[in-house]
C-alpha cells in the first residue's frame, strides 16, 4: 500500500508538471505575434490538456483524486519568468531550446514513473504513449530548428 502511495505522488507530480507547461504555452500563445509559434503553443496547450485529462482519469480509475492542480508552485514561475523574458527577447532559438530543456525534463519524468513496479498495464500504456508524443515533438523540433542540446 505504501508503494501505491508513492505512485499517486508521482503520478499527481506528473499531472502537475503536464498542468504548469500547459499554462506557459497558453501564456505563450497569448503573448507571440508570429502565427508559427502561435499555432505550436495553441498545438502543445492542446496536447497538454489532453494529456492531464487522460492522466485524471487514470488516476481516479486507480481510486485516488488529483490534488494541487489549483496552485503553481515555484518551480513554474521561475520557468514562466525565465520564458516570458526569452518570449520578450524575440530570440527564437533559444526560445526553442527552452522548449526543448522543459520537454527533455518531462520526458525525464515520465521515465521516472515507468521505471516504478506494480503499474497498472493501462497506466503504463498512457504514461509510454504520453512520453514517446513529447519525445516525437522533441525530435521534430531538434530536426526543424537545429536546437543545440
């Protein structure tokens, strides 16, 4: 029981993470003028929301609630400040290699998760399709943009 205790922190931390980069690229969306990077925050916001829906729903599937989706910790405003200023800049690339820093976090996460015993096959299914999409957006923007990481 202690073991699934550990599952749900991790997995509430996931949906945390998921919620907190869903909110920067909506910021994100809100503040660029070129109609590229509009349509790739619009694009990954979407992708985000769709991933913590899945996510809460597998969690409640599990017998736990997602908790602390109502608050941003530390960890996300020190992430938008430091975007918001590369967003400021108009320095796409490395705007795109923070993109790529917060995508190779999450994955980092994701495996994290995966590597834990006892997970549900229909959790590890959702966490594998949910990590390979970030790590598939990952290659398509080191193969576009020639990001540096």
């Amino acid at each position: 029981m202690k073991h699934l205790g550990k599952i749900f922190r991790m997995l509430n931390e996931l949906l945390i993470m998921n919620h907190e980069i869903e909110i920067i690229y909506l910021e994100a969306h809100d503040i660029v003028n070129d109609e590229d990077l509009k349509t790739f925050f619009r694009e990954r916001n979407f992708e985000r929301n769709e991933f913590g829906r899945a996510l809460k729903k597998e969690v409640v599937k599990l017998g736990d609630s997602p908790k602390g989706l109502n608050e941003l910790s530390d960890r996300y405003y020190k992430g938008w400040m430091k975007f918001k200023k590369l967003l400021d800049t108009n320095n796409e690339f490395e705007l795109l290699n923070e993109i790529s820093k917060i995508k190779r976090l999450n994955i980092a996460a994701y495996n994290k998760l995966l590597q834990e015993r006892n997970l549900s096959l229909s959790l590890c299914k959702l966490l594998v399709k949910q990590r390979d999409n970030v790590q598939m957006s990952l290659n398509e923007l080191r193969t576009k943009n020639a990001i540096v990481v």
